[in-house]
C-alpha cells in the first residue's frame, strides 16, 4: 500500500538509528551490562539525547525534536533489533505523550529535561499480573491539599533508574472502576517510596515500589483528580504502538540471526538452509513480519493526524506484534537446536525481550478483544 511506504525523511531516520545501534548497542552491549549489573548503559542514553531521540515527541517549543510517533516507532524498532536497552519507552514515549496532553507550565518544563536527558519516568501502573489499570487499588487519601500514597506496584519498567514516577492511585470508588483514578507525577527519592529493583530475564530494569503514605501535593496531580485514565490514555496508546515497534524489531533481528544460521551450519555435506522445510517456515515467517510491520506504520501514522482515533490501530498493531515475535523467538530457538536454549547463543535473550515486551500495556489478548470489539464482533 502506498500509504504505508516510508518517506524519504524515515528512511533517513531508519538508515541513522540503524547504524547507531549497531555500533554502540550491538547484542554483546547487553551482555556488558549483564557482567556490569546494570539494566542499561547511562552514556549510551546521553547519546541517544544529544542525536534528539529523548525528544523525538516533545514540541520544540520546550526544546524537542517533534518529530512524531511514526518517528518513535521507527527509533523503538531499531533498538529492538538488537536487543539496545534504555529509558526510551518509559521516558521518551510514555511519560513524554502523558506530559504533554496535560499542556501546563510544569509539564512544559518536564518535556524540556526530558528532551534533555536530565530526567527519566517510569510508569508505575499495574497491581496484578495482567494489563488493568481500572483495576488499581492503590489508595490515594486526601491529606489537606494534599494526598497520601500508600499500596504496592509490583513490576514497574525502569523503576529503580527513573528520577520520577507517573503513578496511577484511587482517589474514589472501588478497583474495577474506570473513575475515581488519579495521575500523580511523583519524586522518585520522595519520603516513604522504596524500590526493590528485580532481576527479570530480559535483563531490563524492572522494581517493586512500595508507597508508604507518601506525600503528594495538588501540583502532583496530572490533569483532573478522579480522572486520571483519560490524561494517561495519550500515554499509554504511544506506549503500546512503540512498544509494538520494538517488538516488531526483537522479531526481525531473531529472523535475520536464525537465516544467518541457516546458511553457515552444515547437516549431511549440505547447509541446514537448504532443507525445503526449513526455507517455508523461514518464508512464512518474513511474510508475517512484513505484515506486522504495515500495522505498526499505520498506527505511527493515525497517532500522528488523528489521536484520538487510534485505538483500533494501536491494539491492532500491538497484537500483531505480541504474536509475530512469539513465532519470530519460536522458530529462531528451534532452528538453532538445543543451543538456541544456552546463553551461549544471541538467540535466547530475544525470545526472553520478546515474553516480557509483548505483556507490557496489554498482551495478545486483551488487545485481540480490543480489536473484535470495535469490529462488533
């Protein structure tokens, strides 16, 4: 489809972020870090700032790029491909769309350190094991002007490196109610919040924060008390198409590992790619990710013109993408052989980037519902 071609400009963007990631995050980065026991390289983020990749969605008025979600979902690929792990999603993506549908001096001066590379955000959202904000329970008491914070987020992506944390907390009503939830923007070093950081199998940074009546004033709060899901939802749409993006890039990286390997490794004098088998999963497998990677574009592209239609897109792609790396990490590790299951192989930390990326802000299914239901189905 035409509309679906990439611009020159993307290209370009692609053809940058491609051989950067390359180069200063290849695969072997993240054994580094692993050795080093850290979830990311710092000097590596601050690179990513200063080529504007923190800014790409701040307005320029506040010192952004601006350049869009289509831009972001492109970046976010690139990183998945090989394995680059840093604050991007979260910061970047996240707590940067957030921000800005709030549209307050704060806010504006929140976008700027962002853009910089002076701040990171991490999204304290979900209580259980699945996707559900409406379903927090995490008590907000009205303390004075204020609140108190007290409950448990148990999984927070780069909770233990972010300086602060956008957390969702009730404030009326009971858990399942869509209402009575508010949006805090809170210190990270604030009196009474512990972070427990977890040793995860992607090897990203994930923490358990624990509030403990922590203070929040009205400043905190982002947009309206009792309404907090409708200033998140800018949020959390972004979130889920670049982290569909990134997904879709751990997927190409797995297919262009495992055809490598296919082509060097030799079974009965001849290379395993040459096994007519082989070549139609391999070819099944391309079709499907070049599929996928239309729904991604396309949901880039509605974020970018029309907002506030973009769930549709957005779940559609994030679907897709939750299922094409699964069969992406499947037949990589298969067509490997039992090596595929060894860390001495790449090949393994893309199956597990790809298990924790495709629960994040909703799985296969509870995007597939998303999908049947705006289809009437």
């Amino acid at each position: 489809m035409t509309t679906l071609m990439e611009t020159e400009d993307e290209v370009m963007l692609r053809d940058a972020a491609r051989g950067f990631v390359a180069e200063s995050a290849p695969v072997a980065k993240l054994r580094e870090n692993r050795k080093a026991g850290r979830a990311f390289d710092p000097g590596l983020w601050r690179e990513m700032a200063q080529m504007g990749w923190s800014g790409v969605l701040v307005p320029e008025v506040c010192g952004g790029a601006e350049m869009g979600h289509r831009a972001a979902c492109i970046l976010a690929e690139e990183m998945g491909r090989t394995l680059a792990a840093s604050p991007f999603l979260s910061t970047a993506v996240v707590a940067a769309s957030t921000l800005r549908a709030v549209a307050t001096d704060r806010a504006g001066t929140a976008l700027g350190q962002i853009a910089a590379g002076d701040v990171i955000y991490a999204l304290a959202l979900d209580e259980g094991r699945k996707y559900a904000p409406e379903s927090t329970a995490m008590q907000a008491e009205r303390a004075g002007n204020g609140f108190r914070l007290t409950g448990v987020k148990p999984l927070v992506a780069d909770g233990s490196a972010a300086d602060r944390v956008l957390v969702l907390a009730r404030t009326a009503g009971a858990p399942g109610d869509a209402v009575g939830l508010t949006l805090f923007d809170i210190d990270a070093a604030r009196a009474g919040l512990t972070r427990d950081r977890l040793d995860t199998i992607d090897s990203r940074d994930h923490a358990r924060l624990i509030f403990d009546a922590v203070e929040a004033t009205g400043d905190d709060v982002l947009g309206e008390v009792d309404n907090g899901l409708a200033v998140l939802r800018a949020g959390v749409q972004a979130g889920q198409a670049a982290m569909a993006a990134e997904l879709l890039g751990v997927a190409g990286g797995a297919y262009g590992m495992t055809v490598g390997y296919l082509k060097e490794r030799r079974q009965f004098d001849r290379t395993i790619g040459s096994f007519q088998a082989l070549q139609h999963r391999a070819a099944h497998l391309w079709a499907e990710i070049e599929v996928t990677a239309s729904a991604i574009a396309n949901a880039g592209r509605v974020l970018d013109k029309t907002p506030q239609d973009a769930q549709l897109a957005v779940s559609l792609a994030k679907a897709r993408a939750a299922q094409t790396v699964d069969l992406a990490v499947r037949e990589g590790v298969q067509m490997h052989g039992g090596i595929g299951m060894t860390d001495d192989y790449d090949i393994g930390f893309y199956m597990k980037r790809a298990r924790v990326g495709a629960e994040w802000l909703g799985d296969y299914g509870y995007h597939a519902a998303l999908v049947a239901a705006a289809r009437g189905f």
